[in-house]
C-alpha cells in the first residue's frame, strides 16, 4: 500500500513538473510573440529554440516551423524523428506548419505525450493569431490608404523599399520594376509605369510584415502618413497665390503634426527652404549658411506680424530678415553657452516689401518708379517735393487697419519705425544710414498714435527716392535691380525714467576693427561703439559728442589713459524720448543725470566721477547724482560680462554666417538685446605699404602718425581742399552749406578716385556745421580719400567715427580715410602747398566763385611740372606720408619700380634666401667654433613676408669666448638687415636674425631645434658644413 502510494505520488510530481515546464514555455512564447522589434520570420527562429522547454526530454527535442517560403529549424533537425506535426492557418489558408520530434539511441522508447501535442497546437493557433493580426493590421491601413490617397500609398511603398533595402544591405525586396541606373548613357531610358495601388498594398504586405519588425513597420508607416500630411502644407507654402494666411495657418498645422522642434525629415528641409525664400530672402548664399539653423515653428511669430495685402508675398527685407537670422542662431548656440543665454529681440511688426508696390498703385503715383534713372543735380533739387507729395498721400486701407491692431499690440511703449528694403543688409549692399528709422512717441488717443505711426511709415516710404539712397545703389551696380521698401514696427527698447523713455545704453559692434588705434588691439578682436541712451548717437556722426569706443576681445586697451582725455573725449549728451512733448529728443547728459541718476539701474557701472584730476570710480552707495562730476566711462561694465558676450555674439554669427558681421544692441537695464545684424562691409583688403624714408623734404606734403590704415593711393591728380581758418570765419549757415554743396558738385566734376577731399572737423555730421563740412555720401562718392584736418587752435577735431554709418560708407566705397593731427610733434604739413597753388574752383564752378578763399580745387600735375601725389600708409608702424612724385616715362621705365617698393611677394623669401647664405658663406666657421649652419621656418619654406624672419641654426663646438664673439658677429647682420628690410617694406623689426646655437650634447638628447636638422616632416635646410665647403 505504501509502495502504490510512493508511485501515484511521483506520479502526480512528473505531472506537475510537466506542467509546469510548459506553462514556462507558454509564458516565454507569449512574450516574444509579443515583443514588436522582432519581425515575424525573426520571431520564428527564437521559438525554434524556445518549444522544446515544454516537453519531457528538452535535450532530446528538436523543432522545425515552415512558414510560407520560410523554413527555421535546429541545426540538427534532420535527425530527429518527427513525431508530430500541426497545421498553422491564416484564414483558412495554411500557410506553414510546426514538427515535433526527438533525437534518442536507438532501442529507446520515442512517443510524445498528448500534453506536448496539445501545447504544439495552443502554440500553433497563437502564431497563427499573430501573423493573421499583424496582416489584417497592415492590410486594413492600406486599403484605407488606397482608397483615400493612391498616390500617397505608392510613395510610401517607395520608401518602404528605400528603407528595407537599406536596412538589409543586400539590395532587399522590390516593389517597383525598373530603376534608374547609375551614370549617363547615350540611349534613352525605359521607364515602367507605376505599380498600381492594389497590387502594391498586397506586396507591401508579402514583404514588410515578413521582412521588418512589427513595431517598426507601424511606426514608419505612421511616419510617413505625417510626412504625407506635411507635404501638404509645403505645397501649400509653394504655391505663388497662397496668402500669408493660408501659409500661417500651413504651419500651425505642421506644428501641431510634428511638434515645434520638427521632424528633421526631407520634407522639412524643403518647408524650411520655401519659408525662407519667401519671407526672408532670395540670397541663397546667406540661406545656404543657415538654414540648419531655422525650424518651421521659428516662422509662426513673424508670419502673426506680417502687414500686407491679401496678394502680398510677405517678404519682410534685409534687415528683418537679417535680425531673424541672427535671433535663431543665438538661440540656438544659447543651448550650450552661458554668454548667449536670455539675449532677446524687441516685439517687431512687419510691414511686407510689396505694401509700397500697393501704396504707388493706391494714390496713383507708379511714375515714382522711373525716379531713380534721374541725374544727380534733378534728384538733389527734388527730392523734397518727392518727400512732401508722399507725405501727404495715404496708406492703403488694409494697411491702415492693420495699424490699429499693432497699436493694440505694443500699447505703452514708444515705437521706431525702421526701413527693411530688399537689398538693405545684404551682401549687395549694407545701405547703412540711406534709409530713415523714426521714433514715434506712442502716446495719446489712439487716433492720434496711429496719424504719427502712419506718417513715420510714409517718411521711411520717402527716404528710398533720397539722393544719397539712389546714389549708393548706382555705385554698386544696384540701380536696376528690384527694390522694395519694407517697415519694421519695433518697440524701443529701455523703461520709463521721469518724462523720459531710453535704454541704459545703445551701440554697435563689428567682427573686424578696421581701425585700431594700438598695435596690440587686433583686427580680429573687432569693435564696440557705445552710448547712453538711443543708439541714434552711435550710428550717426555727431559734431559735438563723442561714443565710447573699445575692442571686445581686448576691452582694457582704452583709446584715451589720461584723466583729462578720458574727460574730453567722452559722450556729453544723450538722445531720448521725451514722453511729455511726444517726441524724439537730446539732453545733455549731466543734466539728464542731475534730475532722474537715482532711477537709472546701475549707474554706478557706467559713470567715474572726476575730482582733483583724477578718475574714481564709486559703488551705488557713494555716488552722489546731485554733487559729482560724473562722466560716462562705462568702466564697470566693461571690467564686467560685457565684453564677453558681445565678442561671442559677432563669433557666432560670423561663423553661422559665413562672413564678418555688423551688430546693433541695446540694455534694458535687465536684459541684452539685439536690434540689427548685418554683413560687415570691409571694402577691399589692403596691404601694409612702404614708408620711403629718402623722400626729398620738397615732395612732402603730409604725414600722419594716428589711426593709420594699410594702403597706397597713387597718380591723384587732384586735391579738394577746405581751408578750417576761413571756414570758421563764415558767418552764415547758407555760406556753410554752400561749402557742402560746392565739395558735392565737385565730386561730381572730378575725375572719379583721383582727388582727395582735404579739410577741416568732422565730416557728414549732424549737429554744429561749424565743427565740419556738412556732405551726405553721394558728395564724397567718387573720393580717393577723406582727410580730416584737426587744429589745436581751433574746435576742430576728427572724432574716431568708426562705427557710425558714415565711417562704413568710407569703408565699403573704398575711401581711405587719415584723420591729421598737424601741431603734433614728428608730424608734416604742408600748408603752403594748399594755400599757394593755384585755385581752379571758379574755372570749374563759376557760380561758386565767391568761395575760392574757402575752398581751394589744385590740378597737382599743372602746379608742379608734371608730378602727381601717391599716400603710403602702414598701420603697423602707424605712418602715413603724403609726397610728389614723377610719372615715370615710357613703358619701359614704367616697369622699373622704385629703389624702395617691393613689388613681387616673392622676392621677401628670395631676398632673406640669399641673405643667409651670405652669412653662411661668409663666416669663418674655424675661428667662432662653427661645424654647421642650416636655415628653417618660413624663409626654408619659401612663405616669408615682408615682416618675416630668417631662422638659423648654428652647430657650434667653441668655446664661451668663441660663442661670445660668434653672437655679437650675428647680431650685428641681425641689425643690419633690419635696418635694410625697413628701408623697403616699412616693417621695423628691430633684429631680422632668429638664432640659435646648439653642440653635440644637443643633438644627442634631440632637443626640439636639433631635431629640425634630421627631421623627415620639415627638415632645416643644410647652408654650410665645416670642411664639406
């Protein structure tokens, strides 16, 4: 009894243990049936190994699944006995079956139990169950996608096979006959038509579910659908006749589609191109640069703000577009850079290019298009009818009503309307200060805010038919080409202090300095304007003040290190709103300072308090608004982050851009922002020229020693120049503007980049015209230079204008500009050679005769036999030197440069080649202890400049008296040779001779010069060796 009761338990523990062995077979089929990165025939080989866990001999069982054309099994299968198989379906199509067998020895016992059987056929209905679903699944999206959308089907097909053969690497299922082949043939090629959408879904099914992982399959066709839907849109946005609403409300739905972060799809690429092209600019080299940077959504908030007719193209100009470039770059870059983070932009409206197309075609006035083809002296005399006519004209009434909803928008803050045309900002063109900006006060009824903005819109409308606009179009080849004025309708950055609205502090800041004011300042550190309030005093040359100028990259290299220079030669006065009047207003500053310093945040960083001949700087707690002597310095700030962030900001974009750029911003006293962004204009890269230093005292006629440029000016014919003691001596502002209009006058007359315009003060600004010649561009166009002349025994001093939109005319027109200094010590002028020469101003404009004692036109040939002018200037020597000289004759001599200039690069190289064999050659190599002299950097590699050099190695085994005798031989050539280099480039070196001297011990340990003689990469080159000649 108690042996039956010992078997029925063992009995009943095998049962159990079995079953239990398969439900951790159902439990591991269940969950790889269900795992969706597994593609069905991927599934089929993992329950390959899987099954035999639920049988009694799991050693022993071996399983093969045939599935359609597929079959997975063990390695071994074929030496199983099969004992069972069970069908799998498909709705009642087989569509493969799974076996069941064992390997035993032979003469043991092979049956299966019909638990095993019946765990085979669960498993069976479940694969079937799968596969069945997985097809319904598909079949079910695509037959819905054949019937709503066949083409869209067939592109997805497409993908689908672009995506498995690209996953498969072996050139993976095909659903299209056909297929372009690679490279050219000279035959026509046979193109199949389509696969029609039934067939396709079918072959979709066949393939994909069989060939991919469920899940994946379902998440790149859902992909695609959304890309489907996308591709929508873009047409939409691609389509000409589409309003800015329609492509508004295009990409919102995008937006809701895939997110405001985008997909990174093709598709995208081509919405975020078509946007850009449409809104931003026709320029695809600047698109090129920076369209990875845009994203779809970025588009959203200025397509809200666009004004413009229902027709309008909504294109928003230069300088929108170029602000809006600018804006995602940082923003981006912010991601991972602290210095770029919370940089803002002001709430900007935009009135589109084409609104002005609209506003000639309202009031009748389409003949303004013929305009531009007007000459010169016709534009000058009326362009002020042109301004009054538009001034008096009226906006569209869409427009006007658009108006209504940006006074809604930007309520309680003072507006700039600012000109954006198609070519403003461009590489083209840098249009800077042609076109006008106006603030509007924003303030009263409605009605009466909305006649101001209006009026403002009209007089930037007007400022595109202004003399100096049409003029620099000209000069740049623009004339004919389409240009469109457009408006933006900003907020002024800043906060309400007293009566009075304005940023703590405004400027501009450049990539490149082009004008450095110390050897140590580099070109590539750039350049930052600033002043207190609107940046208006940045931008414009004023007569009377002046900014604070410094490099960004080296902020403490201040141009004037004195107390009484930091005094003179800091601003004075500061431009503003004036809430009270509603208008655009200047205050001096300590006036300003007197009565409001206690609101304005941080006074403390920008303003040192003289006393007693000296700068000091206080906190907020000891600064007295109402007692000190405060000058603006901006010393805190610029000890502070400023610096930085400006420098990063123009490192940035330049890089993003692909060019240097230009940069106006502005402090709220809380937060940065960027208002402009715009390629730098650089003009033509000069060289470093020559200083002569055997010129006859004679042929001089200047000198200059501050803020020299690079170049040289030659065969200048003519010379323009404005007496500064006369001048002053006018007394009447027609008698001064009359000056002006004769120097423009003669721009015309003169032989284009053959004169020079030489006088006194600041040049182009606006303020006291007694401290300058009142000229706009287009009277300075066709100069080769402006020389501003600055006398200690008068108010005329040439303020540092780099900067200011008049400084960057100079610079993209090529006119070299030389500030002179002439009571300075170690300086020349010559201002006997203006006063005696003879004045062809009444031969050339009779009815400005009666300014022949101001302004003297010299013919410098005729006044001295034959001779012309040429101006060499060195920035890094800091000189200039103005001088006559001789044409040469005939075409012969014209070849032969002068005994000074260097005209071939390559002669630097050849010329220190030759020098440093001398010195081998000529060395007593036996009695300095010499074995070896070799020649390596720049000179050995044939890159030498005019600056560069010559690098000698020196193998020596002398003595330290020898070694002392050998030193002092070399520098004196060192010497020498500089001296000599100097007297042909201008470059002052000092010493030319790089020396160093090495011995056996040296070259033993390798050191870092002995290992250049045995170098295989750069090997110094072998000059001389003792006893081998």
């Amino acid at each position: 009894m108690a042996d039956e009761d010992s078997k029925e338990r063992e009995r009943r523990l095998r049962a159990l243990t079995e079953r239990a062995k398969e439900l951790e077979c159902l439990y591991a089929v269940d969950e790889l049936l269900q795992d969706k990165q597994l593609s069905l025939p991927a599934a089929m080989a993992k329950l390959v190994d899987i099954l035999p866990i639920g049988f009694s001999n799991p050693a022993a069982c071996r399983v093969r699944i045939r599935y359609r054309n597929e079959s997975f099994s063990a390695p071994d299968f074929d030496k199983a006995t099969v004992l069972t198989t069970v069908d799998v379906y498909e709705d009642e199509e087989k569509t493969g079956a799974i076996e069941a067998g064992y390997i035993m020895p032979p003469g043991e016992p092979i049956e299966l139990l019909d638990d095993e059987i019946k765990l085979l056929s669960v498993i069976a209905r479940r694969v079937s169950q799968l596969a069945l679903g997985t097809a319904r699944e598909v079949r079910l999206l695509v037959n819905m996608l054949g019937q709503i959308d066949p083409d869209m089907l067939t592109r997805i097909g497409e993908k689908l096979q672009v995506h498995m053969k690209d996953a498969a690497q072996t050139g993976g299922p095909s659903f299209f006959a056909g297929g372009q082949p690679y490279g050219e043939t000279n035959a026509p090629l046979r193109i199949s038509l389509p696969t029609a959408a039934a067939p396709l879904a079918q072959t979709i099914i066949e393939n994909a579910v069989s060939f991919l992982p469920r899940g994946e399959l379902f998440s790149l066709i859902n992909k695609w659908v959304r890309e489907e839907r996308v591709f929508a849109l873009v047409k939409t946005v691609d389509n000409p006749a589409a309003s800015i609403g329609d492509v508004l409300l295009a990409v919102h739905k995008y937006i809701e589609a895939v997110g405001e972060k985008g997909s990174g799809s093709l598709t995208e690429s081509w919405l975020t191109a078509e946007l850009a092209h449409r809104f931003l600019s026709s320029d695809s080299r600047i698109l090129n640069q920076v369209l990875d940077t845009l994203r779809v959504a970025d588009f959203a908030p200025v397509l809200e703000r666009i004004i413009g007719s229902e027709s309008s193209r909504g294109n928003i100009g230069g300088k929108g577009a170029g602000l809006f470039i600018a804006q995602q770059i940082l923003r981006r870059a912010a991601e991972g850079d602290p210095l770029l983070a919370d940089i803002k932009t002001p709430r900007t409206w935009y009135v589109a290019t084409d609104a002005i197309a609209d506003f000639l075609q309202y009031n009748n006035m389409k003949e303004l298009n013929a305009y531009k083809y007007n000459p010169l002296f016709h534009l000058r005399i009326t362009y002020g009818d042109v301004v009054a006519k538009i001034k008096l004209s009226k906006l569209p009434p869409k427009i006007a009503h658009m108006l209504r909803t940006v006074l809604d928008d930007i309520e309680g803050a003072p507006l700039v309307v600012r000109s954006s045309s198609l070519l403003e900002d461009s590489k083209k063109g840098a249009f800077s200060g042609k076109y006008k900006s106006l603030f509007v006060a924003n303030v009263g009824t409605k009605e009466e805010r909305l006649a101001e903005l209006m009026d403002a819109i009209l007089e930037v409308y007007s400022s595109m038919y202004n003399p100096d606009s049409i003029s620099y179009r000209k000069e740049r080849g623009l004339l004919n080409e389409t240009e469109q004025m457009g408006i933006l309708i900003q907020e002024v950055v800043g906060r309400r202090i007293g009566d009075y609205y304005l940023p703590a502090y405004a400027g501009v800041a450049f990539s490149h300095n082009m004008f450095r004011w110390s050897a140590r300042v580099s070109r590539e550190g750039g350049l930052a304007r600033m002043m207190p309030g609107l940046g208006t005093r940045v931008v414009d040359r004023v007569g009377d003040d002046y900014p604070i100028l410094f490099s960004p990259a080296e902020p403490g290299l201040r141009i004037n290190q004195t107390p009484d220079d930091i005094r003179h030669y800091s601003p004075k006065k500061v431009d503003l709103i004036d809430l009270s009047a509603r208008r655009f207003a200047t205050m001096d500053i300590t006036e300003f300072l007197r009565q409001n310093g206690d609101e304005f945040p941080g006074l403390s960083q920008y303003v040192s308090v003289y006393s007693m001949d000296m700068m000091e700087n206080k906190n907020a707690f000891t600064l007295d608004t109402k007692k000190d002597d405060m000058v603006v310095t901006f010393d805190g700030l610029l000890a502070g982050e400023l610096p930085k962030r400006l420098k990063r900001m123009l490192d940035v974009l330049e890089e993003k851009m692909g060019t240097p750029v230009d940069i106006e911003f502005a402090f709220d006293g809380q937060h940065l922002y960027l208002l402009q962004c715009r390629p730098q204009g650089e003009g033509t890269a000069r060289q470093p020229a020559p200083i002569p230093q055997n010129l006859p005292a004679e042929d001089v006629v200047f000198t200059a020693n501050r803020y020299v440029s690079d170049g040289m000016l030659r065969d200048i014919t003519h010379i323009v120049y404005v007496d500064g003691e006369e001048y002053d001596k006018l007394s009447s502002r027609e008698e001064l503007l009359a000056v002006g209009k004769a120097v423009g006058l003669l721009n015309e007359a003169l032989k284009r980049r053959k004169f020079l315009l030489i006088g006194p003060g600041r040049w182009g600004s606006r303020g006291d015209i007694k401290l300058g010649v009142r000229v706009t561009y287009s009277d300075i166009s066709n100069t080769a230079a402006l020389i501003e002349v600055a006398r200690a025994k008068a108010s005329y001093t040439p303020a540092l204008s780099f900067g200011t939109h008049f400084f960057q005319d100079l610079v993209e027109a090529d006119i070299v500009y030389i500030p002179l200094y002439p009571d300075q010590p170690d300086t020349v002028f010559k201002e006997s050679f203006f006063r005696c020469a003879k004045n062809e101003l009444a031969a050339i404009l009779p009815e400005y005769a009666r300014l022949s004692h101001v302004v003297t036109v010299i013919d410098i040939p005729a006044s001295n036999f034959g001779k012309t002018l040429s101006i060499h200037m060195n920035a890094e020597l800091s000189r200039a030197v103005a001088f006559l000289t001789k044409e040469p004759g005939g075409a012969e001599e014209r070849r032969q440069p002068p005994s000074w200039k260097t005209t071939e690069e390559s002669e630097h190289w050849q010329w220190r080649y030759y020098m440093a064999s001398q010195i081998a050659d000529s060395l007593d190599m036996e009695a300095l202890g010499v074995k070896g002299v070799y020649l390596t950097g720049s000179v050995n590699a044939g890159g030498a400049g005019p600056g560069s050099d010559i690098d000698l190695l020196l193998h020596v085994d002398g003595n330290e008296e020898q070694r002392r005798l050998l030193t002092s031989w070399l520098n004196g050539w060192s010497r020498a040779l500089a001296k000599i280099n100097f007297l042909h480039t201008g470059y002052d070196a000092g010493n030319l001779l790089d020396f160093h001297l090495m011995d056996d011990a040296d070259i033993e340990k390798k050191d870092a010069y002995a290992q250049k003689i045995t170098s295989y990469a750069d090997p110094a080159a072998r000059l001389r060796v003792r006893g081998q000649g």
